[in-house]
C-alpha cells in the first residue's frame, strides 16, 4: 500500500498544474523519451503499441474504401517545395535543410518532408494520363519534420508520425466528396474507436492549410477546455495540378485538370487520448486502442494452482479476442494495481485462492473503480461487455466536458468572460470577416477552431461588429 | 492477341540483358518511380502491398517472440553518431547531413540515420538500470538513408524502408541465442514465405557490420547466379554498451555491462523477388507476399450473368482467405491474360459462359502455365491447394538454380575458371585469413558471401595460400 500511495503522489494533480499533470504521465506510463535531438522524441513501446492500433483500424477503414499505400522519399528539393506558392510560404520557415551527401556539398539543398503533397504531385504527373487512370487514392504512413520552436510529446515536436491521404479526382464534385468522406473516417475514428466526442465543421480561410481551397477539421476539447485539432481533410480544386501539370485527357480527348485532396491524423492523437481521458491516478485508454484491455493479476500468486489459474483466465480472454497481459513479477499485488490503473489498462482482474475456491475472479474498472465478481465461466462474455460498458461511459464523460465548457457568446465581452477563468469553447456568431476573427484572437485570445456543420442561430448579428450574422464559429485555445 | 504480345515484347529477355530485364519489369508492373532526388524512389502500390505483407508476417514472428515495437528519431547529432569508433567510420561518409533548421544554422549537424545502433544506445542508457530490465527486445520499421553513388530500384537506394531490431542481454550466451534466433527467423521469412532458398552462415571479418562481434546472413542467389544479402543479423559484445555507458545492477548489485544486438532486412528483399522467381513474361510472385493471389477474369462479360457470377466466384475466394482482385474493365481478355501474367499473379481465373454452363472456370497458373478445369463448387480448396503447390514449385526451381550454379574450387585457377562465364556460386576451403579472402576479390573478383553453418570438406589446404583449412567460405558476385 505504501507504494501503491507513493505512485500515484508521482503524478501532478490535473487542476494543480495540468501541463506538469501530462509530463508526468508521458514520463511514468513510459510512453515517451527525450532524445538528444531537442524537439525530437522516442515513441516507447507502450505508445507505439497505441499508434499501431490506430494505424490497424485506420488503414482498414481506408482500404474498405478503395485507397492503397504507398511510400514517397523523405526529401524535396528546394525548387520542388517552391512550384505551388501558398504552400513554399506555409511551410519554408520550417523545414529541416539537407546541405551535404558525405562529404560533398549538394547542388541543390533537400528538406526534409514537412508534408508531401509537392512529391506525390510530382508523381502524379508521371503516372496520370487518362481518365481511366482516375481516381487515385493513395495514403502513406511516415514520419515529417517541422522545425518547431516550442515542443512537447506528442502535441508538437519536431519530427512526428502521421498518415498523409492524397487523392486526385475527375472533378470537383468528387474531390468533394471525398474530402468530407475523410473527415467523416476522422470522426468515426475518434468518437468510436477513441471515445473522444469532436467538433466537426470548416475552417475559416484565416486557419485552413497552406494551399489549399477548403480544410476541414475534427476538434477535440481536453479535460482542461483547450481544443485539440485532431485530423484535417483538404480540398485543393485543381490549384496543385497546375502548378504540377498533373494533365489527363477527359473522355471527350480534351486535356483536363484532376481536382485533388489530401487529408491526415497523427501520433498527437496520444496526446489527445492522455488530456481527454486521463485522470490524476494517470491514463485512461479506449479499449480499442490500449495495448491490453485487461491485466490480470494473480493474488497470493505462491499457493498452489493461482499462477496456473491466472494464466488459464489470461487464455479464455484471449481466445474472445481480447488483448492481456498476465503479470506474474514478484513486484506486489498493490504495486502492480497502482501500476496498471497508472497504465489505463481498462479492466484489471484480480485471482486469488478464494476466488478460485468460489469459481470466480474481481474485475476492476479503470475509470470509475467498480469492482464486480465475475463467475470465471463467464468471464469472456462478461469483460467484452464490461469493455462496451466502459467505452460508453468514457466517451459520455468526454462529452459531458466538452457540453459543460462549450458557452454561447453575443458580443466581444460575453467572449471574454466566458474563458476568464479557464479555457473554453466559445460559440459566437460572426458576419464571416478576417478582421473579427483577428479581433477575437487578439482581444480574447482565442482561434476559430472551426465553423461547425451543426450551426445553432445564437444571434442575428456578429458579436464582434454588430453586422449581419453569417455563421457561428467556435473559438477556443488550442494545443 | 496483338496487344499481349506487345505487352509482353516490351519486357527485355533475361538471358539477353538481365540489368535491362530488371527495369522493364520495375516500370512495367508499376514497382517504383523515380523522384526528382537522384537514388530516391517511390514505392508504388503494387510494391508495397508487397512489403506489407512482408511486414505484416514478420512482424507476427518476432511479437511471438516477445519483441516489441517502437520509433526512434529520424536525426541523430554528429557527437553522437561518432561514439562508437567502428560504427562511425563505417557510416559518417554516406550519410547526409541537415545544417539548417528553418532559417537558422544548426549549432551542430544533424546526420538523417543511415542505421540506429546509436539512438538506441542513447535510449537504452536512459532505460536500463537493473538486471529486471533486461532483456529490451526492440524494433522498429522505417527508412533510412544512406548517400550511395550508385542506385537501382529497391536493390540500393539513398532512402530505403526496413526493420531494425534492438536488443540487450543479461549476457553473452543470451545475446547470441537472440542473434541466431533472429537469423533464423530471416530464413523462415525467405525461405517458407518468399520461396527464396537461402544460405546461412557467418560473416568472414572483413565483411561484418561496423561495430559488430559478429555478423550472420542469409544470402540467395538470383536468376543470374549472382548474390542478394538478404537479411543480417549482429552479435555486438558489450562494445556499444562501453561506448555509451549502458548498466545494469545484476542480482549482486554489481554494475554490468549488457550485451547486444541487431538485425534487419529491407525493401531490397522485392528486388530479391523480382531477380529470384522473374521471367521473361515479368514477376513471378509468391504466394504469401503476393497483393493479390488470383485475378478473376470474366470472358464475354457482356454476356448475360457472366459477370456477376465472376464476382460471386471472388467473394467464394475471399471468404476462404484468398486475396483476389477481379478485373471487369472493358481491357480485352488478351490483354489481362498478359497484364496478370506480367504481374506475376500466381493465379488467374477465367470464367466464360461455357464455363457457367458446364459449372466450372478454367485456373491458370502463372509459373508454368499450367490450365486447370476445376468445378465452381471446388474452387476455393483447390485454388488453395494449387498455390500450395505453385509455392513449392517455385521454390524448387529457385533451389535448382541455386544448386545447379554453385560449384566448388580447390585452387585460384578452379575459382577464377567457375565464374569465366557467368556469375555463380564457389564453394572453397580457406585458411581463415585476411589475406586469402583479398585474393580472391581481387584476382576472381569474389567477396566472401558467408561461412556457410552447413559445412562441407572439399580439400584440406586453402584453395589460395594452400596452408591447412580452416573452413569452407561461399565466394560470389554481389548485388
């Protein structure tokens, strides 16, 4: 008990300090490590073994519909990043710069990849000559670099792992669609699979991508009201194409220019699993992506037949299709419960000699600390429908947070108000303009977040300068 | 007709140009594309279904084997990389270098990894304290970089994709069982999954890793009798652990150096398919790497319910596990007959009207073109059992060819005589010298393959210097 106490003081309380609260997690739970690169981290096993989940779901969801990987280089030539000129200014000030191959100097400096739309756009050109040869859908899984100033796990650094989806179409209309197509996987993905309920809508042409005609966006809102931009999908018109010269000839013989998209998410989908679910005993994982979904735990683990007992428990959930692991360490059963509630392991199972005796085991869950004796010849069916249980009520918590810290604004003051104390999504109508949505962010100090798909008339004028009302936007903080 | 012989005409002979045949078959079944960075390719769709699958099934093995996956950065810091004096020099001079980050020069050059042996050392030294930490059995999938004058496609490029495990042990005794396990684990993938027939031995001195004890290998040969290192594995001592100050406390509280090693294959092993099973037609492809495993083709699809029931007879496929693609273009039948056949589909399923009525499609196998009647309510079991065959076939052929083209030598005039028409295989006793292995690079121009584990008594003498023999060494031309 004493060291159960001892991990668990470890971490910062989440309304004490809460960016402390998330380092202390990324720290304890392993998930992360620095390295000598500032700004560039080690993904440890226990995060990666998250990211392969999220991988493994999103790829079978791309590939259902249609879409193939690929792998581009790691490296654009300068004049490359240059062709499409919104894009060369959004991404040039911070790129990494290649300048020597051994010991010779190149002829042309190489960055590496911050995003990769210039090299599949070159690739294009190559590969698309007809309409036969449209649509191409194609998605690769890769790291990028973006030399950030300001770093933290997960949130931001330096060299981060995503998923880039770039398409081309025939037309606009199927551009289209396949870009809100995308941002529909996003949220399914996270309202789902990570129970992390989410904002969808567009966003404003101050915030979207740097080239491209209309970027959509899923925002999370984190335990501490700040917004979460997590996965963006891009409608790019024909714009890359010509810079490119991506040109295929139209059933009519006539030379046209495909419409394009590109849509991604990333490894700071970690960071919004710990800040939208953790808790200040540590993470909370959504079942479909924990490493393990149940530990089981073996109690008085030296009398005969527990250890055997745990192992065969450990199989029957297994042969269900669960993920678990069985801890048979000499640490203490009170370590190990403080470790793996640390962990977020969802369901911990706990097996001693009486409960073999009464032909059952202890089921704990992680988020509310329910403890239920299960009958040992039911436990498969019981821990899936625990796991249902679980994600459900995760999700509801989530979602309970962001209604509770989502407020309506009418004018400049309400805005301000209504984070004076602590962040939060504000909903406010504006009359559509840059200038009001500069005044917020520098008066108030909040960014649109998006311009939401489900719009509520909150007013008829904008809040910011009383002129006809066009559309509500939601501001908020955001990581 | 004429458009299948087209196809196939644009493919170069093997025997005629195998460099050339080579490339044909890169560009014709849409393997890579060349990027605008010299020595960088694109791995396209059908190449890297390709090395998915690779990794899909070797990353089941080594997770059955307790390993665990994780990524390291992309960057590692000049003092960093030139810790360990081997290793560095080695690597440092094909290596490129980033100098700039945005716009400012960095204080210290940055090398984009060429291999991670030092990421790792440095993660490891913030990991491991205690003899409970060990054994750290770790991987990661990635590319890496390595500025070579020379490339071809998947065979040698300055960016390639691979795996590279990690690991550190209690001991000596455990690193090496995990080196060979790991050797072993490459033969399986070659030789059950690629069809590929390997030989496994040691490294000569000359010819190991930089920084490595030890170095093992499997090594195939190509259609052309020439060698593919194929997959290395490295016992490494406790050099590295010296080198960057990784200790454990064992169970005496006694600080220890642990021992390690390391081991990869790479997107080289798709070239290793192409050279290995290719032929005149195009890919030859295995079955359990293979994107897809049969191509259903309807012919006179224009008739009524043929094409439906080509899709029905896929789905039949699919439930069984298959990976089947079904072609309903309006390509003439000729022309899919030749495009699958350059795709190296194992094989393909035509099914025509008369075959409806006769309740049975016509299966073709792509190795020896074999045709097959089979009844439609058969076809899932025996296409199974065909590519079972077709697996074993192309095995045998790839071993035939191995077998038939290595020979041994029992003097310099034997070896240079065994390779004066083509490239082969050349078995030879030597005296285990430095100065012998030389020779013959230099007079037979041979490099050391490996020192096979199945050892042979050809002569006692060295087959150069003819003092008494060491060991037997396989000599041959490399890719």
């Amino acid at each position: 008990m004493e060291k159960e106490k001892k991990a668990v003081r470890e971490i910062t309380s989440r309304d004490e300090d809460f960016a402390q609260w998330y380092t202390d997690i990324v720290k304890k739970a392993e998930l992360a490590d620095y390295s000598s690169v500032r700004g560039c981290i080690v993904v440890r096993p226990y995060a990666y073994a998250m990211w392969e989940n999220i991988q493994r779901i999103f790829d079978g969801m791309i590939k259902a519909t249609g879409h193939e990987n690929v792998a581009m280089p790691l490296f654009i030539p300068e004049s490359l990043l240059q062709k499409e000129k919104d894009h060369v200014e959004g991404f040039a000030p911070e790129v990494a710069w290649v300048t020597y191959g051994g010991s010779e100097e190149l002829e042309e400096r190489l960055c590496v990849r911050p995003t990769s739309e210039t090299l599949f756009c070159e690739h294009f050109a190559h590969i698309v000559h007809s309409w036969r040869d449209l649509p191409v859908l194609y998605n690769q899984w890769c790291s990028v670099v973006r030399w950030e100033k300001t770093t933290r796990p997960f949130l931001r650094s330096r060299e981060f792992w995503w998923q880039e989806g770039h398409t081309l179409h025939l037309d606009e209309a199927d551009a289209r669609r396949e870009t809100l197509q995308q941002l529909e996987a996003y949220r399914t993905l996270l309202e789902k699979h990570l129970c992390i309920p989410v904002i969808a809508g567009q966003k404003t042409k101050r915030e979207k991508f740097a080239g491209a005609e209309d970027t959509y966006t899923v925002e999370a809102m984190m335990h501490d009201g700040k917004a979460l931009q997590s996965g963006t999908s891009h409608y790019f018109g024909d714009g890359f194409a010509r810079a490119f010269e991506i040109q295929y000839s139209d059933k009519n013989n006539q030379l046209a220019y495909p419409h394009q998209t590109s849509w991604g998410i990333s490894t700071r989908l970690i960071g919004g699993i710990i800040m939208a679910h953790g808790d200040d005993s540590g993470l909370v994982l959504p079942p479909d992506v924990a490493p393990y979904q149940a530990v089981v735990i073996p109690v008085a683990a030296h009398k005969p037949g527990v250890t055997e007992r745990a192992l065969e428990l450990a199989e029957t959930l297994k042969a269900a299709g669960l993920r678990v692991k069985t801890d048979l360490t000499d640490n203490s059963p009170g370590w190990k419960f403080a470790e793996y509630e640390m962990r977020g392991v969802p369901l911990r199972i706990e097996l001693g000699p009486r409960d073999i005796e009464n032909g059952q085991c202890v089921v704990v869950r992680r988020d509310n600390g329910e403890k239920t004796a299960v009958a040992l010849d039911a436990i498969a069916e019981t821990a899936q429908s625990m796991l249902k249980d679980y994600a459900a009520a995760i999700f509801k918590k989530a979602k309970d947070n962001l209604e509770r810290n989502t407020v309506e604004a009418r004018s400049m003051e309400e805005i301000k108000a209504a984070v004076s104390d602590k962040p939060r999504f504000v909903a406010a109508m504006t009359c559509g303009c840059e200038e009001c949505e500069t005044a917020v962010k520098e008066e108030a100090g909040l960014s649109a977040r998006c311009i939401p798909f489900e719009q509520r008339h909150i007013a008829d004028t904008c809040a910011v300068c009383g002129k006809s009302a066009k559309h509500m936007i939601i501001f908020g903080n955001a990581y």
